[in-house]
C-alpha cells in the first residue's frame, strides 16, 4: 500500500530564494505529480513576517490564501498546500532547541497521521518532535558543513538520524556526513524543476557575468576583487549582498528573488566562487539548462554538478589571487567565440544528464523508501 500524504515540517520560504526551499517545493511538486497528497508546514522566527513574502509571491505563482489568523497563514502554492506560522522566538529557538518550538511541532505533526514526513538539515528540534510522535521521518541533508556542525549539539540528534532514512544531495556530503559521525546516507540530488529556470537559449558572450550572493562564504570578496578589476564587463548580482557592498556602473543587483528567468536570460557566465563545501550547486544545473557555461571553485559537491559543463578552480588563501585566476579564465573563454560555443553545448547537455539522472534517482529511492 503506497503512503498517500508525504508532509514537510522544516524551514521554508515561499519567495524560493534560496536553495533548501527550492529543492524542498519541487521534490513535493514530484510527489504530488506521482498521486500523493502533499503538505508543508513551517515555523517562522521572529520578525520574519509572514505576508510580505506570500503577497510577493502572488503576483507570479498560482497562489490561493486560504487562512489569515494572526500569525498563522495557510495558502495553497501550485497545487501545494503550505502552512506558515511565525513563533516568537529567534531563529536559533525556532531552528534548534526552544522547547515551546517543540510543543508546537508536535502539536501541528499529530494533526497528520498515517503520513510520511520529510525533515531538513539542522532543523533538529523538529527531529525531536517526530521522535516523540513516532512517525516515519526521512531526513534531506543539503548544507553538509552547517548540519554537520549542528550535530555537535548533542548526541542525541545523532542517534535519532541513525534510525532515519538520511538522503544527502552528493556523495561529497554522503562521505563527511560517515566520516564525522557514521551515519549511513542515501545520495540523492536535489530534484530541480527546470521549467521554472530554463528559457530559450539565446546565450551570447555580450551578456552580463552572473553571480549569486549569500555572504562571503560564497565568494563574496573574490567578487569584490574581480569586479573591481574588470570595469569593461557588466556584472549581475541575485541574493541578499550581505558581505558585497561594492556600488560600481558595471554591476547591477536583482536582489532575494524566485523568477530566476529575469537573471539567467541575461548572462553569459556564472561564476561560483564558493568558499565552503557545499553539498550540490543547484545554480550549476539552472545555468546549464540555459546553456551557460559555469566558473566554480573546486569544493564540496560542486564537481559532481558541475561534470565537464564548466571550468573548476582550485581554492587559494588570498581572494585577489582567485580574482586573478578567475579574470583570467574569463577573459579567455569570452574572447574565444570557439571554445564558449563548446561549453555552451557542454551545459546544454550536463542539462539533459541531469533529468535523466533525477529521474532514474527519483523513482528508485521513491520505491524503496516511500512505498509499503
């Protein structure tokens, strides 16, 4: 007998700005195209209000508010049910360990039995509360470094894992999550749908050199460096710009942002100058399914998203020294219209690996984990 509801109880911004939340929507949005009903719910901190970011979000998705009672909303998002409410608590209490956080989880969890729930990264306060409702939990590991930090908390949060289905999106994460602490993990990349990102391929090498800001754990001072040094090439920047404060003619900043089209219709290169070991660049697969060849450093996962779509750079202590090495390639690559066109067709088919992989991923872990 198939499970009829898989419910997702951890942190989720319905803008879709970044990645977690993205990978979490369309991995239900699969789901819920295979038969299963499907469900959100998520606590917000404090000062994280809720209806600006689902007014945001109405004028572009298919949005129906179904609920608006202080401050708990409930809305249905592309045939996905979702609902938000804002705790008044800080971050760290909603994310980790206030226990009037936890009184709340388990109270909105026994309000969906006979369900499977999916849990996320550091969220181990919601860890707990499946534990004290006895539920079957599957547990998706994004963000290596930061859940693998988090476990430090306690053991406790390593031995509830250690009875879980755990999913990692690489097997750079899969292998740190063992090493650290032995905890067995199942690789599955993060399920993108494409439709939302990928529009014509209309790349030229006079379009702007993108890059996606989310402090400077990304590479933010690289940028600094590179933008800098690069007055003759426009730059654009999607994110929250919380380390990047650079103001020049040559760089325009879009922002938090979920219509991805408005940034990638406009560049001829990524760069992921990522300083911390991500688990699976999701913005690698986006950019090649719009035919953008990517500059990455060599950390984390990102080489398994990356496979010879791209040109990968070994990480160095000085951001000016990857500035330079970063400026260089660019320039090469843009003043050679031969070897763009050839990573171009490179991305254009890392894109059409990548939905054969998911799929075949998809459908195997789904059988095994998610049928009884």
């Amino acid at each position: 007998m198939e499970r009829d509801r898989v419910v997702y109880t951890g942190p989720f911004d319905p803008r879709l700005c970044d990645g977690v939340s993205r990978s979490m929507f369309d991995l239900l949005g699969l789901f819920r195209n295979l038969g299963h009903e499907v469900q959100i719910i998520s606590f917000m901190h404090e000062g994280c209000s809720i209806k600006p970011k689902v007014d945001a979000i109405s004028s572009r998705r298919q949005v129906e508010i179904l609920s608006q009672r202080g401050n708990c909303t409930e809305f249905i998002m592309e045939g996905i049910s979702i609902a938000l409410e804002e705790l008044p608590f800080s971050r760290e209490g909603v994310l980790t360990s206030h226990p009037d956080v936890l009184t709340s989880y388990v109270k909105k969890i026994r309000k969906y039995p006979r369900s499977h729930f999916l849990t996320g990264d550091y969220d181990y306060t919601c860890l707990v509360a499946h534990a004290i409702c006895g539920t079957t939990v599957s547990h998706f590991i994004h963000s290596p470094k930061d859940t693998i930090d988090a476990l430090k908390r306690g053991e406790i949060y390593q031995q509830i894992l250690k009875r879980r289905n755990v999913f990692t999106v690489s097997r750079y994460a899969r292998g740190a999550l063992w090493q650290e602490y032995q905890i067995s993990s199942h690789v599955w990349p993060p399920v993108i749908d494409l439709s939302w990102v990928a529009g014509p391929a209309t790349g030229s090498r006079q379009k702007a050199i993108g890059y996606y800001s989310a402090g400077v754990h990304k590479g933010d001072a690289i940028m600094d460096h590179l933008i800098r040094m690069m007055p003759d090439h426009q730059f654009l920047v999607m994110g929250d710009q919380s380390e990047l404060h650079i103001r020049k003619p040559n760089v325009a900043f879009l922002g938090c942002m979920g219509d991805l089209h408005l940034f990638y219709e406009n560049l001829s290169l990524l760069l992921v100058p990522s300083l911390i070991a991500e688990g699976y660049s999701r913005v690698v697969v986006e950019a090649a399914a719009n035919g953008i060849p990517v500059i990455a450093n060599r950390v984390g996962g990102i080489p398994e998203a990356i496979g010879d779509s791209g040109i990968l750079v070994d990480v160095e202590p000085s951001a000016g020294t990857m500035a330079d090495t970063y400026c260089g390639i660019i320039r090469e690559l843009l003043h050679h219209p031969g070897s763009y066109a050839q990573y171009q067709e490179k991305a254009r088919q890392r894109a059409v690996e990548y939905r054969e992989e998911i799929l075949m991923t998809s459908t195997d872990h789904i059988d095994k984990f998610f049928r009884s």
